[in-house]
C-alpha cells in the first residue's frame, strides 16, 4: 500500500501523482518504469517513472486516463492508497556525453522524459527538447524542461501554442539546422515510430522507451515482447529503452491492440 | 531434524509394535490400493473445483495398514525433505490423524501442497518394498500426506510447528516460492527473525501464479503460509531484491545470510514466424492471468482471450495445467502439441490421465513451424511438422526427427507456449562475484547451497533451471541447515 501525497491535474484527462514510495525513490534512475495495481481486482500496469524526491521518499508519476486501468487510478485522490506499487524495473537510461542531444516527447511520454533530460544535461549534453500535444493545454512541465534544455521547442497539432505540427515537424527542422549525435523519444508507438522512421533517414542513432503490455514486470510472462533486429526481447527486463531503428513498431503497435475490442 | 535413532526409536515404541502386530503381513500386502476419489470429468472441465477429492478417513486407515513400517524404509530416501514416512503413515493407520499431520511438519513446511503436486510416483512411492520386491503398487504415501495435512487443517486444530528460542539473527529470503517458504520454515524453527521478500503481489511463487486452483487452490497455500507467519516469519511483498533493494541495503539492514529462491523465470519460445501474434502467450502468461490475477472472472480488471481452439505446445505438467485451464475457461478443441510421442511426456502419468478424461486432444510427434494471423494480427492457424522417433538422445530419450515434407494445418484461435522456461537474470546480475553458469543459473556448492558468495545460498529453479515444488523444498531445507552452521561458524 502507498500513499497518495499530491495530485494535480495538468488537464483533465492527464494527472500527476505524487506518492510515497522511500525505497524506490532511493533505488530509481531515469528511464525506470514501475508496476502499478489498484484494488484486489485490479490489473496490473506499467508506468514510467517521471520524477522522484529521495528526501520526502516520493516518486511522481504522470497518468493520462485513457482505459479501465489508468481511469481506477485517477480516481484516487490525495491520502488514497495505491494498493501494489513495485519497482524500480527495467534498464536505467544509458547516460554519458553524447554531444547534442535531441529529446523528442510527446503526450504524456514528456513525463519520463523529463528525468532523461536532466541527466542528459548533467551529464555535459547539449539537449535540445521538442515536446509535442494536440493542443496548449495539454502541454505539461514546460518550465522545468525549459530549465534543463539548452533550447526547447514545442509543437501543437492546433497549433494553438509554440509551433503548428507534429513532433517530427519539429525534430527534422533541428537535424536540418545542425549535427546531431542522439535522438531519445519516448511518446505514443505511433509518434515514435515516425519519429524513428525520421531520424532513421537522416541515419541520426535513436533511443525509443517502449510502452507495452506488461502482467508481472519482472521477465516472467513474456507479454511485453517485441521484435528489436529480428529477435524477440522483453522490454520489462531487455528494455524499456532500445535503438529504435531496430524496433518493429507495426508489430508493437498490433500487440498493443491485442485485448482492445 | 530426525535422525536415524530418532527414527528406529519410533519405531520401537510399544505402540508401534502392537500395531505391526495386529495385522500379518500376508493380510496387508493382500490389500489393494486406493483409488482417489475424483471429481467427474464431465462435471470438472466446466468448473475450477479440485480434481482429486482426498480419501475418506476409513479409505486412509485401510490404505495406512498396506505399509509394512519396514525396520528399513527405503521411501523415506526418495523423499527430498526427508519426511518420517512409515511414523506419519503408522499413525493414520492407528487413527491418530493430528499426530500425523504434526509428523509431517516437522520437516516439511507445506504437507498439503506436497500432497497435491509431489511427484510421489518419482520419489518416496518408487522406493517402496511393494514395487521394489512384490511388483505390486506402491503405498499411496501421497495421497496419505494429503489426507493427514488435510484433516488437520479441516479440524480446526492447526499446530504450529515449535521453535527454538529467538537468536536474533536477521535472514533474508528472495522469492516466496516452495525453496524459500521452506527455508523460512526451518531458519524459523532455529530461533532466526527471517523476512522473506516477495516480487509479487500474492505470497506462494509459483504455487499461486503457476499450479491452477483445480490442482492447488490458493486457499490451501495460504493456510500453510500462515503457519510460516505464526512461526514469526515475516512477509513482505512487492519488494525485488536486486531492485528495489540492494544486496547491499540487506547488509545495512543486518541480515546475516541470503537465501535467493527466485525461481525460473524467463519463458523460452521457439523463435518460429507468427509467435509474435495476438494470442499466442507464454504458459507463464496465461496461468499468471488465470490464477494470480483471476482473469476468467468477470469482475477482474486483467483480461484473458477464452479461446475455443486452443493448442498448447509442450508436454511438461505446465502444459497439462494449461490446457486443462484452457477447457475450463469454454475451449471447444483443447490440444496438446508435443515433438516426442506420449511415452516421452515429461508431465506426471496422473495429470495426462486426468487431461485424456476431460476431452484434451493430444498431438503427439508433432511440431510447431509457423502461425498464420488474421488481418488484424490473431493467431487463426497453426502449421505443424510430423515427426517421427529417432535414435535416443542425451537425455536417453528417443529424439524425434522431421518426417521430411509431412506438414498438418490446424485452426487456431490460441496457443499457449509451455516448452520452457530459463532463469531470471534479475537477482545475480545484480550481485557482483555471484557466479552463475551458462545457462544463468546460480552456481552453488551441491552439499551445502552455498555460492562463492559466502553469505549468499541458493536453492529451486534458479539453481537447477527449471524442476518441481518438492526439489525446490529439498533444496530450501538443505541451505537453512548449512546457513545456520555457517552463521555459528561467524561467532565461533
């Protein structure tokens, strides 16, 4: 059982949750995900860790209510109880200086994210962040992306604020403009895969976080499969991170349907 | 710990005596042995009840006088945990059910569950004089440990196995699986504070997410984990080690010794074109989604596929809990697919007889190449190679060969993958100096369970890569008692 400190909505379908968890705020890098379940019945659910504060003993996780699962947890409110959170799990980012560092988020991939960014920062990068919505109320953690980025660029669908376009709108006009050495993206299957498409035509290496259905988390059930260079790999235990040049995103993307009606 | 005087002084207590005495030997060996009473099987494979329904306590008093309490049981050295068999046995006979159960936990931390899922016909009931020297069938030693755990439980009168005088020395368990509880249960009964660290939400390991309720309902596993927490053990779940903290964090806290019993994790597919297609999963997927997370009842969150044509590939006992999970949740077509013919089945002869009586269809010499998906990326169809029986192989069984050309195509709407899993690489790739071989399995000293990590002892499946709860539990017995004489060495 873990406790809800905060919550606070970035909009109404995107919340972020604060919640207390000593032991894995202590233990979690960037680009650590964690299982989540809420009630006795409730399915279990990977998300990835957006921030952590190891002297209040939190981590934060940003939640975007789309299905029964995501919906149970939003629900909960502040003094709530989660009732299973584990982790750290997966493979922390690999972070050393690359050079210039594009970070390409979008939805509420800018969550985990962020952390990458940080650490990308600190470690001597020049980072340049392209965060993408639809629209300008769905763009989340601005200033702190700002703070840790040597430039930020945002794009909307709407074009309602920052730049009209999608993600890779933003992303190609940077590789156009000057070298770059890194791309890591973490987003919806769909966005990464253009951006991957993308950057893979530039020949620009590329790091994708993959989000994919997960039952224990750990290696054991073999749900979370994906084909990365023609082998099969488990994202809980072999990722979340891969060279997504090597990802078969079309094949992701049909297993990510694989219970949906 | 019973030792060999221990064990013939039992035998010469005058109870004892009188009851070899009451009945000739002519007249027990002339008795034959029980049948479990069973559920029917067009009655089963339409609900998740147990299977086996245990014996009555006159069918276990008749069959207890089969045992002829040799002065040299033979069948107590086919038992991993080394259980006081003929003492257990000779006071069933006497009717003295509490007594037996309490034999039993002596040393065995989990009787009712070993009384379900031992491969007993491997092991104690293989050694036996009847089938050793009167080609008769063995002493249903099985089915006995059943009855007793059960009858203790049903009683409402549960002892709690005693424990010496609390030490104070903090013992670490990874993994909640039948090596760990086991090891729990002797440290706890050497006077240890053991804490035992679970991944999962639900404490049992595989004995919760693996073995099916109609095998092994979780009910029973709880009430034998709960005689482990009344013992003082300490739960805690949730928490990876390795993850959510380190081997060092343990020192920090002050545990002395590890125990990992962390299981064979990994499934292993076979790398053939459409195994990546929507319901196509791994055994360890499907039976997690049935049995920890209760996917085929309608109030729980997890889904399942309920598949009408169902194949699962393999002929180990996960694949015969699979299928007949399978049936259960409404398959028309149940089928097992496995490369070997039946003779080779690695499953337990039981659970293929009980899979044959619910309809499971069994393709044997037969191999999977490749599935077809619809359009929309399910699994529709599987096509598999003849085989056909070669020569004998490493393993002395007969290899089977591709009967060049000879393909079958058959509809599927799910397949289960069960032919295999490999270690988890989780807990000793975060150990520095743990060695493990090329398998990934930790490698330990066979005596002891000791690695070359002094304080770190290993038992179960990711020693021995992939066997059963029984061997799991010898192994979880086996390190407690070399951990507590390495702990003393410290002091000394």
């Amino acid at each position: 059982m873990n406790k809800i400190i905060s919550k606070e909505y970035y909009s109404d379908r995107v919340i972020k949750f604060e919640i207390e968890a000593p032991l894995i705020a202590k233990s979690r890098k960037a680009g650590h995900f964690v299982i989540v379940r809420v009630g006795d019945k409730g399915e279990r659910i990977p998300l990835t860790i957006a921030t952590a504060d190891v002297q209040r003993g939190t981590i934060t996780l940003v939640v975007q209510n789309v299905g029964k699962s995501s919906g149970k947890l939003c629900e909960l409110n502040e003094g709530d109880y989660i009732t299973n959170v584990v982790g750290p799990l997966g493979k922390a980012t690999h972070i050393e200086n690359f050079g210039t560092v594009v970070c390409a988020g979008g939805g509420v991939g800018v969550a985990p994210l962020f952390p990458i960014v940080e650490a990308l920062k600190a470690a001597g990068n020049r980072v340049i962040t392209v965060m993408a919505a639809r629209s300008k109320d769905l763009i989340i953690l601005e200033e702190q992306m700002a703070a840790h980025s040597d430039e930020l660029i945002i794009m909307t669908d709407d074009g309602s604020y920052g730049k009209k376009g999608l993600v890779t709108n933003g992303v190609e006009e940077i590789i156009q403009r000057e070298k770059v050495d890194l791309c890591v993206t973490i987003g919806p299957a769909v966005m990464m895969k253009f951006v991957s498409l993308l950057t893979k035509k530039y020949e620009v290496p590329t790091v994708a976080s993959l989000n994919t259905i997960m039952v224990d988390g750990t290696g054991m059930c073999g749900a979370c499969r994906v084909t990365v260079g023609g082998k099969t790999k488990f994202v809980c235990v072999d990722g979340p991170e891969f060279d997504a040049h090597q990802v078969d995103f079309d094949e992701m993307l049909m297993r990510l349907g694989s219970y949906s009606k | 710990m019973i030792d060999k005087e221990n064990k013939s002084d039992r035998r010469s207590e005058i109870w004892r005596e009188d009851l070899r005495k009451a009945l000739k030997a002519k007249e027990r060996t002339g008795l034959t042995r029980v049948h479990m009473n069973e559920l029917d099987p067009q009655v089963r494979c339409h609900n998740n009840e147990e299977v086996n329904l245990g014996l009555t306590p006159e069918q276990a008093q008749t069959e207890a006088k089969r045992c002829l309490d040799c002065a040299e049981p033979n069948c107590m050295g086919g038992c991993p945990v080394g259980i006081d068999i003929p003492t257990f046995v000779k006071y069933i006979e006497k009717g003295e059910f509490l007594n037996a159960a309490k034999t039993l936990k002596e040393t065995s931390a989990l009787p009712a569950v070993c009384g379900r899922v031992c491969p007993q016909e491997k092991q104690c009931e293989s050694k036996c004089i009847y089938i050793q020297k009167m080609g008769k069938e063995p002493v249903a030693i099985g089915y006995l440990e059943r009855f007793a755990a059960d009858y203790e439980r049903e009683s409402g009168q549960m002892s709690v196995p005693e424990t010496a005088p609390k030490n104070n020395i903090k013992v670490a368990v990874v993994g909640s699986g039948p090596a760990g509880l086991a090891f729990a249960g002797d440290m706890a009964k050497l006077g240890y504070s053991v804490t035992v660290f679970e991944a999962l939400h639900e404490i049992g390991g595989v004995l919760k997410y693996g073995i099916p309720e109609f095998r092994l309902p979780n009910s029973i596993v709880d009430v034998e984990v709960e005689i482990l927490r009344q013992m003082g053990v300490e739960f805690i779940t949730d928490c990876i080690v390795g993850k959510t903290l380190s081997y060092d964090d343990l020192h920090d806290m002050n545990f002395k010794g590890i125990f990992i019993g962390s299981g064979a994790g990994l499934p292993r597919f076979m790398g053939i074109p459409g195994e990546n297609l929507n319901g196509v999963m791994s055994s360890n997927e499907y039976l997690t989604r049935v049995n920890l997370m209760d996917a085929a009842n309608p109030d729980s969150d997890t889904p399942v596929f309920f598949g009408k044509k169902v194949a699962i590939i393999g002929g180990g006992n996960t694949a015969m809990d699979s299928v007949r999970t399978a049936r259960r949740l409404g398959a028309e077509r149940a089928m097992i697919v496995y490369r070997r013919s039946e003779e080779e089945m690695p499953a337990r002869i039981e659970e293929v007889k009980h899979a044959k009586e619910e309809g499971i269809e069994f393709f044997t010499l037969r191999n999977p190449m490749a599935y077809l998906g619809t359009e929309k990326g399910h699994v529709r169809k599987m096509i598999l190679q003849v085989m056909e029986l070669g020569e004998p192989d490493a393993s002395g069984r007969r290899s089977p060969v591709e009967v060049k050309g000879v393909t079958e195509e058959i509809d599927v709407d799910l397949v289960i993958v069960s032919v295999g899993v490999s270690p988890n690489p989780l807990i000793p790739s975060s150990i520095a100096g743990l060695q493990v071989s090329k398998w990934g399995t930790v490698i330990v000293n066979q005596d002891t369970m000791q690695s070359d990590v002094k304080d770190i002892f290993a038992g179960g499946d990711i020693v021995r890569g992939g066997a059963t709860v029984i061997l799991a539990m010898g192994d979880g017995r086996k390190a407690a008692a070399n951990m507590d004489e390495y702990i003393r060495g410290l002091k000394a």
